[in-house]
C-alpha cells in the first residue's frame, strides 16, 4: 500500500512502548495510527499537556503512570519536533 506519509522510527522505553500498545489496542487501532493521533492532540492542544488531568482519566490507559508518561512521552515529542524542525530547515 502506498503512502504519501513519512517514515518515523522510534525507540520507546517499555512502558513508553506498553502504554501505546495499549492506547491503541484500546481504540481499534494501529500503534501507528495511535501515534499519528497522539502527535495530532499534542499539535491541536488537546494533548494532557493542555487539558485538567481530570479530563484525561478515562482516556489515558493506565498501564504506566501520568508521571511517568509526562516524562517519557513529553521527552520524546520534543526529540520529534526538534528533529522535524532540522529537518525543514
């Protein structure tokens, strides 16, 4: 199949790794379909970073903490956009 969409490729830690497994399972999709929407929430301000954790609760599996996925998660976003942005220049 062929697609107009760049090639990512990540290494999560674990629990990173488990809790998008997860994430996606949970909505019928694929880990990259999952992250596609992820980044898209992060990019549109609906991601946990710009919403009450209260509003996230029942969204956010709960295979690894909101700590641990802030951490993780957020660091590797800003690996991302980073590299997209040397990526425009």
């Amino acid at each position: 199949m062929a697609t107009k969409n760049q090639r990512v490729v990540a290494y999560l830690p674990p629990d990173a790794y488990d809790w998008l497994s997860e994430f996606a399972t949970s909505r019928g999709l694929t880990e990259s379909k999952a992250f596609i929407q992820i980044l898209e929430a992060y990019r549109s301000g609906t991601s946990q970073h710009t919403q009450p954790a209260h509003q996230l609760e029942s969204s956010t599996p709960k295979a690894i903490s909101n700590s641990t996925l802030d951490e993780g998660l957020q660091k590797r976003l800003e690996d991302i956009e980073r590299r997209l942005g040397e990526l425009r220049a």
